[in-house]
C-alpha cells in the first residue's frame, strides 16, 4: 500500500469510527467501545509506520511526499485535496495519534458510568480526525475544514456536562473567542492565496521565496490572529483555563496534541510567510512574552490543580511561538512534541487524582494525609510529567526548552539572519523568567497534592484522611506509564531530529543550560522553603476549614458526578490556604493572578457591555421606531377601510347627494383655477 494510501487512512478512520459511534450508540452500546478505541489506535499505528517509511531518506533525512487532486475548479485559484508529509507532519501525527488513542482507552474507564459516553467518543474521534487532516493537509483550504471542525468539536466536548452553568459558559466561551480570531484567520487565508495564485501550502512557501507576496505584514497579522485564538495566547488566551469545565480526558486532548497544537503547527508549516516581515516576528515575541510570564504567575496562584495544567499549558506554547519569532521551527516543534507527551500525561493524572480526593482543590488536598498511597501510579508519573515540565534534566522538556531558550540566544547574538535581535531579546528574557516560574508552580502543585501537611505541637486544624474511593481502573494506570516513557526518554533524540526538520541544531547551549537550570533550581528550592515555612506557622496557627474539612460544605468534583450522575464540576467550597507558599511568593500579586489578572473583566469592559449596549439599542429601534412604521402601515389602510366602509350605507339618496356635492366642488374648483389663470 502506498504511503499516500496509508495517509489518506489516518484522518479516515476516526471520522468513519465517529460517525458509526453516532449511529450505533443508543441501539448497540456493546460496540461503542471498540469502535471508539481500535479505529484511532489503527490511526496511531499507521501514523507511526508513515514515520517509519519517510524517514528512510539518505543521512536519515525525511522523503517528503505531495499529492494532490483538483477538488472543482474553482477560477484563477484553485482547490485542491492535497497531502504534504514532511519531517513536521509524520511527526506531529504520531504525537497526535498517541495521544488520542490513550485519552480513548483512559475514558473508557474514567467515564464508565456516564450515559453520554458514546456521543463523547464519537466527538474525540471526530476531534481526532479533524486534527490529523490539518496535519497532514497540503492545502490552505482543506487544512481549514480541519481547523473549524476541531472548534465546532471543543464546543460540544466541553460542554459534555452541560447541566451545569460553568460547563456551558465555557463552552460558548470557548466557541467565540476562538471564532473572533478566526474571522481575521480566513481574510488572511484568501489574502495569501490571492498573492501566492493558490491555497496549495507548497506553491504559497515558493511565492514566498520568491518574493512573490505584495502584502506580507498585514497577511502574518491576519493569520496571528487566528493562531492566538486557536493556541490561546495573548490576548486571546482566556478561554482555555475555563474549558477546564469539561472532562478531564477532553482537557488532555484539547491542550497536550490536538486544538491548541494546531496553531503552532500553522506557523511552523507557514513559517516563511511571518518570517518575510520582521514587525510581524517581533509581534510574534511580544504575544510569546507575555504570555510566558502572564500565565506562569496566574498558574502560580490557581487553586483548582486543571487550572494551573491549564495555564502551564498557555505558558509552554508561550515557549513555542517563541521559538518561531526568532526563526526556529525546529526547537518550536520539538518542544510541543515533549509537550504533548508529559501535558497529556499530567492532565490524566489529575484526573486519578480527582478521583481520589473527591475535589479538584488543592488547598483541600494539601489538608490531606496518604493521598498518594492510594495512587501510586499517578504520584510517581505525575512526579516524573512535573520534572519534564520544570526542565529537570535528563527529562524531555529540558532538551525542548533549552532547545527554544537556545535558538533565542542565537538570535539574540546576531548568530541567525531569520530573526531580529530584538525578538531574540525577548523570547530569552522572559523565556529565562518563565522557566522560574515554572519550577514554582510545578513544585508547589506536587508539594500541596502528594506531601502530607507539617505536624506541628498541636494538631494542625482541617487535616483529615485521604477518601477512599477505590482502586482506579487499570486502564487509566497503563495509559499514565505508557505516556510516562516519552516524558523520561524524549530527549534522547535531540540529535536525530534536526534531520527530520530544518538540519538545525537542536542540542542545547553550555549558556542558557546552566542559566536556566540553575534559575529552574532556585525557583525549586525557594517554593520548597517557603511552603516548610508556611506550613510550620499554619501547624501552630488555627487556620479556617477548608474543602477537605469534614464540617465544610461538600463539593461535587468532577469524578463524583461521573460516579453518581449527578451535575459536574460544581465550585469547590474552600477557605485561602495560609500553607500556600503561592500566596507568600507572589505577595499582593496573588489576588490579581487568582483571577488571570482580571483579563476576562477587561474584554468584558472594553468589548463586552458595550456590544450588549449597542444590542439594547438596536432591538429599541427594532421595537419602538421600525415596528412602529410597520404597525404604522397596516392601521392606515385599515382605517381608511373603515371609513370607506362606513361609507357604503345602501341609501340612494346619500349617493346622490354626495355625487351632487363632489361636482359642484369640481366645478368651483374648475372656475376658480379658470379664474385664477
């Protein structure tokens, strides 16, 4: 079988398993399992064996392939069904491929129990599909069928728990803000088609080289603005820490391969287009920047464990579009394919962890003692997930980041032409700032979730056993290890694949490795002495209750609902934590940061209440004023009926009487107009 064959296959199966799930759900629910699990891993394997084949090339290099057939013919600008495999495509669809087949086989066991569960697989599957076609798509217009199924996609999947006021403003949150980007995303699509002469990716890269594009800056704006909407960076970035109102499993899809992946992904395949102007690079940096510091300090606050995932996962795609402002497409894929592994992984740990707990609070988990005894799996893979996202060497996201802080120091130096030194500046700084922050919010999510609270003289208050909520089914465990091996072992192939990519070194700098591993080490031990400190003082302090407390107001978590059908994601009811070393770090940063640094008030502000003003005064006018001419129009004829009608007695007198009337009235019209001439 040819690989054009094999890869046509990839995106195919998910959709045929999605549409068959959707018929078959309610009459032969036996089947919804294995139509939900084999066709993606048959996706996954065929993904891995495309791979395998492309990578045969001379030196180890990649083969790329294009194939294409005309969809209609469509005028100057033709459509067409294109495949273009490069070293970035095979590899991002194996990352994809892994991932989804795992999020399969976890929710079958994390959603047991839910009567939704078959139009839930058949919407990942269709999620699946929809990503693998912006993969592996080789047209600009096909590639975008793939990025608005994903959104339409994101809608429904989390809003799974629509019961709930939470899970539907997320959802329709979710669906807006990335749609707003997308608006500005096609009127650049079809700006760069009309410059290039085709929507076929190839052909667009070649007017580029060229210099065949009239209008480069206002193209990279347009398309940026739909790549921060769909990777939520800023100032798009907000909806994606609410999404958390959805499944845990639909969490690790959403953020570690899949929808927020798709933007990056874009950029690094187009990445001459941005790199044609360097305004539109250094915006690039700029959006990268702020969004790096932004969300680490906001993850650095969160309460709710998903919400900090959910941040770092705005923070770690900070790092890559990073990497494409100064040019290196290389690092940037590198990085989100270390990402997807270990953030896949740290989002379905949390969900064990949920589990267990009976809460998504950490301030409730931090009260609790032999949590991580019953988990066991989730603590070690959860432990080793946080070091490749702190950047702990030998794991995986130390070689990607350093891999990105190095291409920023390149360019910083003057040692690339593809970039201005300026982004280079930027991405290192607040690359450098970040990866403090990081290691913070790493090392106190896992030292509030598994380390038990500090005994003091008295009994610290609120301090109760960990629930016992069973063992967790063993196909949530296997999936943890099974993603735990390429968080460990990624790394490794630092030196194979800048043959699969640009030829770029991606082996990380003596200088941005010592600097940002011993600033990742400072962030570390500082979080780690400070949460010693405060849990000392809350040992001899009486403290309020907190979630876990038995007197306190039970929450409803996530796992909870699934087990008892009862609605989701309900708010966790929790006093502030004194032993949160957050709280002491960030000072009088942290009620800020709680609350994304009020980002969401701001659009609401500026955007918001004044759109839902202008609609007040529309539907007034629509009302009052354009109803009322309609009214208007209807009532004067009908009184003019009336009167005719009143009119028509029957008496023949009256007839004749008004006929005598009306002509002697023309008649004295017509001798006074006679007179009058």
């Amino acid at each position: 079988m040819t690989t054009t064959t094999l890869a046509v296959l990839v995106p195919l199966l998910p959709f045929l398993s999605a549409a068959a799930g959707l018929l078959l759900g309610r009459k032969a629910p036996g089947f919804v399992r294995p139509l939900a699990v084999l066709p993606t891993l048959l996706s996954a394997v065929i993904a891995v064996l495309i791979a395998v084949r492309q990578g045969g090339g001379a030196g180890g290099g990649i083969r790329p392939v294009d194939a294409a057939t005309e969809l209609t013919p469509t005028g100057s600008v033709p459509i067409e069904l294109a495949l273009h495999l490069d070293g970035f495509a095979v590899l991002v669809a194996v990352l994809v491929g892994l991932v989804a087949s795992c999020v399969q086989i976890y929710s079958t066991g994390y959603l047991r129990d839910d009567p939704r569960y078959p139009s839930y697989a058949a919407l990942v599957s269709l999620f699946t599909s929809a990503m693998f076609l912006v993969v592996y798509s080789g047209d600009l217009m096909l590639l975008l069928v793939g990025w608005e199924v994903m959104g339409i996609c994101s809608y429904f999947l989390v809003g799974h728990y629509w019961e709930t006021p939470e899970a539907r403003a997320a959802s329709l949150k979710a669906f807006l803000v990335t749609k707003l980007g997308d608006v500005p995303f096609l009127i650049g699509l079809f700006a760069l088609a009309a410059d290039a002469g085709s929507f076929r990716i190839t052909r667009v890269l070649d007017a580029v080289a060229t210099g065949g594009l009239d209008h480069p800056t206002l193209i990279a704006l347009l398309l940026l603005a739909g790549v921060a909407g769909k990777s939520a960076q800023f100032p798009l970035h907000t909806w994606l820490p609410d999404a958390m109102a959805g499944p845990t499993p639909v969490s690790a899809l959403i953020h570690a391969a899949t929808m927020v992946a798709a933007g990056v992904y874009f950029v690094a395949r187009l990445l001459p287009v941005f790199a044609a102007s360097a305004a539109a690079l250094v915006v690039l940096a700029v959006m990268a920047a702020v969004t790096m510091v932004g969300s680490a300090l906001a993850a650095l606050a969160q309460d709710d464990i998903k919400r900090v995932l959910a941040y770092s996962t705005v923070g770690q795609l900070g790092y890559m579009t990073g990497a494409l402002a100064v040019g290196d497409r290389g690092a940037a894929v590198f990085h989100l394919l270390s990402h997807g592994a270990f953030k896949a992984l740290l989002f379905l740990a949390a969900g064990v962890i949920i589990h267990a707990a009976g809460t998504n609070s950490l301030a409730a988990m931090s009260r609790m003692t032999g949590l991580r005894d019953r988990i066991p799996d989730a603590f070690w893979t959860m432990t080793v997930a946080l070091l490749a996202l702190a950047a702990i060497p030998p794991f995986s996201g130390f070689f990607s980041k350093e891999a990105v802080l190095g291409a920023a120091e390149h360019a910083a130096t003057g040692h690339t032409e593809s970039a201005p030194g300026s982004a280079g500046w930027i991405v290192l700084v607040s690359g450098l700032l970040a990866a403090v922050l990081t290691a913070a919010y790493a090392t106190r999510l896992w030292l509030l979730a598994f380390r038990p609270p500090v005994t003091g003289p008295h009994p610290v208050p609120g301090v109760v056993e960990a629930p016992d909520h069973g063992r967790q089914p063993v196909v949530m465990n296997v999936v943890l290890w099974v993603l735990a091996v390429p968080s460990l072992v990624f790394g490794i192939t630092v030196g194979v694949l800048p043959d699969w990519f640009d030829g770029r070194s991606l082996t990380p700098t003596l200088t941005t490795s010592v600097l940002a591993t011993g600033l990742t080490l400072v962030g570390g031990l500082v979080t780690y002495g400070t949460w010693r400190h405060t849990t000392a003082l809350a040992a001899r302090v009486p403290v309020g209750a907190v979630a876990a407390h038995p007197g306190a107001e039970p929450a409803v978590s996530e796992a909870e609902a699934i087990a008892t059908h009862t609605p989701a994601y309900g708010s966790i009811a929790s006093a502030p934590d004194p032993a949160d070393p957050g709280r002491l770090l960030l000072g009088p940063l942290h009620r800020h940061a709680a609350v994304g640094f009020r980002a969401d008030a701001v659009y609401s502000a500026l955007f918001v209440r004044p759109t839902q003003f202008l609609a007040t005064v529309v539907r007034f006018l629509d009302r009052e004023v354009v109803d009322t001419y309609v009214r208007g129009a209807g009532t004067l004829p009908r009184w003019l009926g009336a009167a005719a009608r009143r009119a028509q007695t029957g008496n023949v007198q009256t007839y004749l009487s008004v006929l005598l009337a009306g002509s002697a009235v023309l008649a004295v019209t017509a001798v006074l107009v006679a007179a009058g001439a």
